[in-house]
C-alpha cells in the first residue's frame, strides 16, 4: 500500500480540502474527496463554487453523469470513487480502506484542530501503522 499523508492541525478542514483541490487540479491531476457525512460533502461542494473568484474548480457527485469528464470527483461511497489523489475527510475510516486505497497513486487524510476530530484521526493513525501503511504527518499549524 502507498504511504499516507496526514495534514494535522489545520484551522479549517473544508477550506484546506478546497486549498488541496486546486493545487491537485492546477497540476493536471484527478482528485476524489470521501467523506460518509452527506452534510459535509455539501458544505464542501457548496464552499467549492466560491473558494476562489479567478479559478473555477469543476467538480460534481462521483454518481453524476459528468463524473467521467469531471477532474474532482465528491461521494460518501468510496467504491464510487477512482482518481490520482483521494483526499479523506471523515473522522472514521471507509468500509474496506485497505483494498480501496489501491485504486489511488496518492492520498491525504486531513485532520483540523477540533479536539473530536483529533482524537478521531488517533484512532485512524492505529489502523494505518497496524496494517503497515507507510505515514508522513505534516503539521499545518498557522
């Protein structure tokens, strides 16, 4: 399994997400954001749309019709989900990670300040180091 990236202490998960989004879109890449909350995928495609005034990022439900033609891809069934990069913003893991992970070249897993989330993210930590998964943290601290 390829390594994962944990982004810690991030001020704001969903403006971070839209902060990852663009890098990944300016560098050509395909992007695919999990999260099981229904709730935070709307807010997350919601602040997508104004993120930025001079850039548009195009993306749409992996479940649309355009999802094939559409560089970020959002759901809350990973199955749904296939892209270079998967961007994780959930406080659990997807049912059946260690297979699924496979399908992406790259993937980060953000974890903001809220102590609910960090104690979360502890627990995701675990089963990553357990099933042998390679981890780099970055620490994005303000």
């Amino acid at each position: 399994m390829q390594k994962i990236d944990f982004h810690f202490n991030v001020p704001n998960r969903l403006r971070y997400a839209c902060l990852v989004a663009r890098t990944v879109y300016r560098r050509g890449l395909t992007l695919a954001v999990w999260s099981a909350d229904e709730r935070r995928l709307r807010e997350l495609d919601s602040l997508l749309w104004r993120f930025d005034d001079l850039a548009f990022l195009p993306h749409v439900r992996a479940e649309n019709p355009l999802a094939s033609e559409t560089p970020i891809l959002l759901s809350s069934n990973l199955a749904n989900l296939s892209g270079d990069v998967l961007l994780l913003l959930d406080d659990g893991l997807p049912p059946d990670w260690a297979s699924a992970f496979e399908r992406f070249r790259r993937i980060i897993d953000v974890v903001s300040t809220e102590p609910a989330e960090l104690q979360a993210s502890r627990a995701r930590y675990r089963a990553y180091k357990a099933a042998g998964v390679e981890l780099a943290a970055y620490d994005r601290r303000s």
